[in-house]
C-alpha cells in the first residue's frame, strides 16, 4: 500500500484523491486487500488507463493499480484461446498473439485502454456481423466485494453479467479471450456526400465486414472507410511509411490539433475550416495486418460522448442531429464518428439483444465549456428520443430509471451483483448514478 495521489483521466472528465493506491502483484494479495477494505467498510475501485471520459474508475476510497497483471498466463492453441492478465494493454496484445498466427477478432480505434477497462465499459469496434471486444470473452477471474475469488467460465450464466461488468461486480484479474486466425485487412477511405452516405449507411452495414463513416458538422462532407478481411498472407501495400506518417501523424494528430486549437479561440471559422478539411480529403487504399487498420492514433485530446441506438434508426437520428447544430448554432470542429455492431446477449452491453448503430460526437479539450455542454446535452436528447443507450465510459447523464427503460436485463444485471457485492465494496458516485443505491 502506498500513499495516494490525485488521480485524472485521459479527457480531463473526471479526477479523485484515492484514501488509499494499491499496487498488488497477485490474485491472493488482491483479495487479501478487498477482504480487509470490505472489513473496514472501505469502497474499492480497480483503475487502468483512465481513458474513460465517464467518471466510472473514479475511486474516493482505495484505488487500485492493476500494472502487476500483465502479460500471458496460457494459451490454448487448440481452442485458439489465450488467457491474459486483465491490466494487459489493448497494444501489447497483438505482439503476443501474432506468433500463435492468431488475432483478436475486431478491435475499435483506440488502443490505450486495458483489457478489463475496454471489457468492463464496453469498448467496440465496427462491423455489422461483430459484437464488441466483450463478446470475445470465454472466461474470467475476479475477487468479488467479499475478497473470494471467483472463476467465471462460458458455462456460467453470470458470464453475461461478468464479461462486461462496469466494475460493479468484482476486479478482474484474469481474462480468457476466444482469438481467430491472423487476417489482413484491404482499407478503402473515400470522401463522400452527407446526404448519400447517411442514406446508405444501412446497405453499407449490410454488405461490408467493417463499415463506418465521419462527417464533418457544417459541411455536406464525410470521410467513409471500407475495411474488408483478407488472408493473413496477403501482401501488405497501399501508402509507405512516409505517406502514411504524413497523412496519419502530421495531417490528422499535428495539423488536426492546431485547426482544433484555432477553432477553439475564434469559434467563428469553425465552419470555414471544416469546409476546407472535407474539400481536402482524397480517397487512398491500403492493405496491413488487421490490428495495423483497426487501430488509429488519437493525440488530439478531446472529450467524447456515444450512444448506441437499434440500427435501423440511426439515419434518422442523424437527419436530427445535423438539424439541431445548425438550429442551435453549435460549432464543433471535431467530426461525428459512425459506426455499427452486431446485437449480443450480454446483460449491459450497449448491444444487447439489438442489432445497434454508435454515434459519438466530440468536442476539442479546450473547446467554450458552456457551448461544449450544451452541445452534448442536445445531442443526448436526440439519441434518448430512439431509445438510445449511453457509452458506459463516455459522457452521459443517464440514471438507472432510465436506463432500465433500454435494457431488458438491468435487473438480471442487478441481481448478479447482490451475490457478488452485497456490501457495495465497489461502489462509487458513477455506479450510484446508473445502477442505482
């Protein structure tokens, strides 16, 4: 045990001065801590790479560091499974399944987060035939709000509930991930018309193995990008290093950043300069080992709300969103993000039981406060109107009555958690809000 500092995340959303920072190296330590917090009456949080923009990892009582569970614990090349320490990060994870001549299955853009972070709010990617990276779980180890450990495997029911658990439950510490064969992917990027690419959203969704799109507010412009699967043999090609350094770094992160930062301090020529940066856009074609596309490095710092809402609705609530921006005199140099996901039957993932369509909006760091929140409480007013359902580890306002409004199973969640956390040993303000006292 160590003293605490005051932690913040990656958005700058949320922060908190831990009573108490724990860095166990084991399981049996792990629950030896909890047992005695529990004991005391203290609240635990387990934390990552904090780069959730919701206030979920927010710990007032002891936080817990999770860097002491990293790296493989076994791998069953029969099954083409692998267990990983659950504070592994997304980006070491490729390094250490690329020899098995294995993958993970779909991944989203971002790859800072852990494992148990990603899996635990819900973290996805695109792809109409592709659940989030919680659906790749076979099984996991926790200690539980008592300080017991607790396996969780597929045959297990509380495998719905465990598999992407807010942290509500438990802290995991192991986590079995169902891998498939390497593949390559051939990406397409297009410049597009807003009114064609949103009225063809769903075709695309149904037609292509990853779809999503960006559309730039104040503009007819959008951004499309096509990633199709292709054997792991396939040669990559497309842009070099050079190319692709100049349109990924320098024009997306370093050019990016200081049209964000000059939006910022004249909002005024916010529409001007996303004209010019839709107008530039030219379509390239590349091909790359499959986590090579997926992943794309953010080091803009924004802040990020997202809603997932049943598929067939997302065209409309676009239509809407679009309407209200311009109605509203909003001005957001960040583009609105669009993607889609196959249902599940995971108890609170943002696609349970439902074909789902994500739309995430974003507003640049240093962005006017006021503008920036009243833009996203009118951007959650369209999306609750389709029923939508928050991002757990995005911004959001929802509370448990509504969320129990689009979740058929929230209770089922519920009661999980009354065996596995009777006294609240991981509760905080977040959890309070959205699952309730």
């Amino acid at each position: 045990m160590t003293g605490s500092a005051t932690w913040r995340n990656w958005g700058g959303t949320a922060s908190c001065t831990p009573s108490r920072l724990i860095v166990p190296q084991s399981t049996e330590a792990l629950a030896a801590d909890v047992a005695a917090a529990a004991e005391r009456g203290d609240t635990v949080k387990a934390v990552g790479s904090g780069h959730s923009f919701s206030e979920i990892a927010v710990a007032p009582g002891v936080q817990v560091d999770m860097s002491g569970f990293r790296g493989v614990r076994d791998v069953d090349l029969d099954a083409k499974r692998i267990t990983l320490g659950a504070g592994t990060p997304l980006h070491q994870i490729p390094a250490l399944v690329e020899p098995l001549g294995l993958a993970m299955t779909n991944l989203g853009d971002i790859d800072r987060q852990t494992i148990s972070g990603a899996t635990s709010t819900g973290t996805h990617g695109t792809g109409g035939a592709f659940g989030g990276i919680s659906t790749q779980i076979r099984g996991v180890t926790l200690v539980d709000g008592t300080g017991q450990v607790r396996i969780v495997d597929e045959d297990d029911p509380d495998l719905e509930a465990a598999a992407l658990g807010l942290g509500a439950l438990g802290i995991l510490t192991d986590i079995t991930l169902q891998l498939v064969d390497a593949f390559a992917i051939e990406a397409v990027e297009a410049p597009g018309d807003a009114d064609e690419t949103i009225d063809g959203f769903l075709d695309k969704v149904a037609t292509v193995d990853h779809y999503e799109f960006y559309w730039f507010p104040h503009t007819t412009c959008t951004l499309t990008k096509t990633n199709t699967r292709l054997p792991a043999s396939t040669p990559s090609n497309g842009p070099g290093k050079v190319r692709r350094y100049i349109d990924d770094e320098l024009l997306s992160n370093s050019a990016f950043r200081l049209l964000c930062t000059l939006s910022a301090k004249q909002p005024r020529l916010v529409p001007t300069i996303n004209q010019v940066s839709g107008r530039v856009l030219s379509a390239r074609t590349y091909t790359d080992r499959s986590d090579k596309i997926f992943i794309s490095n953010r080091d803009v710092r924004f802040r990020e709300m997202e809603y997932a809402l049943p598929l067939d609705a997302v065209p409309d609530a676009l239509r809407e969103l679009r309407t209200v921006i311009d109605r509203r005199r909003h001005r957001v140099s960040f583009p609105v993000e669009v993607r889609a996901a196959a249902a599940d039957e995971l108890m609170l993932s943002t696609a349970s039981g439902r074909a789902s369509g994500y739309v995430a909006v974003h507003r640049y760091h240093r962005d006017d406060t006021l503008d920036a929140q009243s833009y996203f409480r009118d951007v959650e007013d369209v999306m609750t109107a389709h029923g939508g359902r928050p991002h757990w580890g995005k911004m959001h306002t929802r509370d448990a009555d509504y969320l129990r409004s689009v979740y058929p199973r929230f209770d089922d969640f519920l009661a999980v958690r009354d065996r596995f956390d009777p006294q609240r040993t991981f509760a905080n303000p977040y959890l309070r809000q959205t699952l309730g006292a």
